[in-house]
C-alpha cells in the first residue's frame, strides 16, 4: 500500500460528507477440478420465505428525491452458498453465478433451484482471488479467474447446461492476495469490459502498458476494441481495486472502486481518462486526474457489485454492510445516496438486474472477513417499487 499520499481532501461530493475508514475485500482458499453439469447436479429445494427486516431505510441518511424508486422486501432466491462473487443472467432468465473460493459455476433459477455447472478447472483460489467475474453473450460464456501465474479472462461455449472447451482470449493481468478487481461485463457497445486491481502495487496503477489498475474493454477474442484510446485493452487507467461496473440508460460508465483508508469512490468513466491513483485518494482536484462524482468513509462503503436499474445506481457495501441507492438525473448526475438495508445481511458483493425489474443481490459473509448468519452465503432478489 501506498503510504505517501500527495493528495488526502476531505470534501462534501454531492452532499455526503467523506471522512476516515479502511478498505474491505476478502479471503479464501480452494483447488479446482472438473466436473459438475446443469442437468445432473445436486439442486436445492426453493427456500422458505424470509422473515421481515427490520427496516428498508437507514435512519439518518435522508430519502430520495420525489419519484424514485424505492426498495421493497427481498426474498431468498438462494442460500447456503459460499462467497457468491458474481452473477450472470441467460437469455432464459436463469443465472449464472461464480463462488469464488470453491471455484464452483451454479445455475440458479428465479424459484431458487441451483445446480452446479462445473468446478473450473485452472482456478487457484488465494487472498482475494480466485472464480470472480462473469458475463454472458448468447452461448458464450466469460469467466475471470485468478490462476497460478496471472489472473486471465476465459471464454466458454455453453449449450445444454455445460462449458465447452475453454480459450483464454486475455492472460498475463497481474494477481494478488489484495485488491485483485475482477468484474466482466458487457456495455451496451457489445464490447466485453473488465476491471483489474494494482494488486497492492500502487505503481502498475499509472503505467499504461501494465494491465493492473485498469478498466479493460476488448472483443469476445480479447482483441482492443475499436476505438480504445491508447489502442491497446486500457480503457481507463489510475485505479486501484474496481469492482463494479454499470451503464444508464445514455449508456454513461459508472464504476465502483475501494479506496485505501479513507474514501470509496463512484466514478463516471471517461476513455483514457486518469483516475488518480496512487496520487490521489478521492478528489483531488489536480487537473492531470478526473475527480470521483461521490465519495464515501471506507468505513460506510468498501463497495463491490454495481448495477442501474429504476432511475439509480445500485451499490453492494462489504464493509459497510448496506446497499447504496444512488439517483440519477437525466444528465447522469448524482444525487444524495440513500443506504439500503444497513446490517440486515451483512456484507453485500454481487448487484445485478435482473429480468423483470428487480435486483439480485449476494452476501459475502464467508469470505473470511464477514460474520456467518443462518442461510448464509445468499442471494436475494429485491423488489423496487416506482412510483
């Protein structure tokens, strides 16, 4: 970690006020094999109902403004998991989820039916690595994983409930126990997108020709895509641990990243824009870096999966044990955030919409940093509410 920071402000970034923290992330261990099918697996039978929480709203934190969607109870689509990383949905409406220290790949329906597609093989859990992201275009699916040399990006032909043979399209991003990124997704440009971490060397952040603390965007073969600004995968650089990623509906990029000790950051990504770190932590206001458009005390954030759905920004907090609703305007700008849910199910990693206008959201309690709670590691859908 970088102790020698050249920039520390504490400012108000659209009315939340940043302050001191630490950042989050996790831990575990595993060895991959094969084996494991969509048709033939163990499945869980749908879980019971979830009692009531106590509350939706985390007092103090103000409301949303008038006409925003609001979030109702969730529900447990599935339990009993372990360190659900990152979840994909098929053209069906079933998912796709990684965990990422067995290094297994469910399928889980919406009634909460899961069945094991495979353990992948080549994954080699460690610190904060191991199965992670995963994106879905048709019958292919993408896989980012932490293997014994590098982490790689991995595609997959899928058809009948199984992967095909794998083709590594991206290998050689640096791995570590710390700040390893891992989200793939893909922008509505049809390209594949996919966030690394500095792996706690804060210079690979500012080099260019280093893969680590970058937002990468690529073809499905792992090509530069057309139109990347330094023509290489490098999208966005300055960044030290990304792990959620989202687009509005103008197909504005925003992403989630930890800081180090004390702001988390939501950032609107540019192409070829710089991000700051390891010079600045939050705003700095240095025009060489692109300021974040909200920052948040690591200590109420440490943030994970994003996604967009209903007008806001959706953010899991791992440390800060909540789920952040953050407003959008027309013009992409952000209003107040809103927490979500504050310690009624621990840490929260994975957000993704989900078909029929909810949210799923996963927990990460076992991931070695979080407290177990009865049912964990789950995955709830939540309802949002418009009015």
């Amino acid at each position: 970690m970088n102790h020698m920071m050249k920039f520390r402000k504490i400012l108000l970034v659209a009315g939340l006020a940043a302050a001191v923290g630490a950042c989050s992330a996790t831990g575990g261990t595993a060895n991959g094999v094969t084996g494991g099918d969509g048709t033939t697996g163990a499945a869980t039978a749908p879980p019971p109902a979830d009692p009531p929480s106590a509350t939706a709203d985390d007092p103090g934190k103000g409301s949303p403004p008038a006409g925003t969607a609001q979030p109702g109870e969730p529900r447990t689509v599935a339990r009993d998991l372990a360190v659900p990383w990152a979840m994909a949905f098929l053209p069906g409406g079933d998912a796709l989820v990684t965990e990422r220290d067995t290094a297994r790949l469910l399928r889980v329906t919406p009634q909460g039916r899961v069945t094991e597609v495979a353990t992948v093989e080549g994954v080699e859990p460690d610190g904060e690595g191991g199965l992670m992201g995963v994106a879905v275009k048709g019958e292919q699916v993408f896989l980012y994983f932490t293997a014994a040399e590098d982490n790689r990006i991995v595609r997959y032909g899928f058809a009948g409930g199984r992967l095909g043979e794998p083709k590594v399209i991206v290998r050689g991003i640096p791995k570590g126990g710390i700040h390893n990124g891992g989200r793939l997704a893909f922008g509505p440009d049809g390209y594949l997108y996919a966030t690394t971490g500095e792996t706690g060397e804060d210079d690979l952040a500012q080099q260019r020709d280093s893969l680590g603390g970058k937002i990468l965007r690529m073809t499905t073969d792992g090509a530069p895509a057309p139109g990347n600004p330094f023509g290489t995968l490098v999208y966005s650089l300055g960044h030290r641990n990304v792990q959620g990623l989202a687009w509005d509906p103008s197909g504005r990029l925003y992403a989630s990243e930890f800081g180090q000790s004390a702001y988390d950051e939501l950032n609107l990504i540019k192409p070829g824009a710089n991000y700051g770190w390891p010079e600045v932590e939050g705003r700095g206001d240095d025009p060489r870096f692109t300021n974040p458009v909200v920052t948040w005390p690591t200590s109420e954030a440490s943030p994970s999966g994003l996604a967009y759905a209903a007008g806001s920004l959706w953010m899991g907090a791992l440390r800060g044990q909540r789920l952040w609703q953050i407003p959008l305007d027309g013009a992409g700008r952000a209003g107040r955030p809103v927490a979500r849910f504050t310690d009624v199910y621990g840490r929260l990693r994975g957000v993704v919409a989900a078909p029929g206008g909810t949210l799923w959201v996963s927990t990460s309690n076992k991931d070695g940093r979080g407290s177990a709670r009865p049912g964990d590691d789950r995955i709830l859908s939540v309802p949002l509410r418009t009015p």
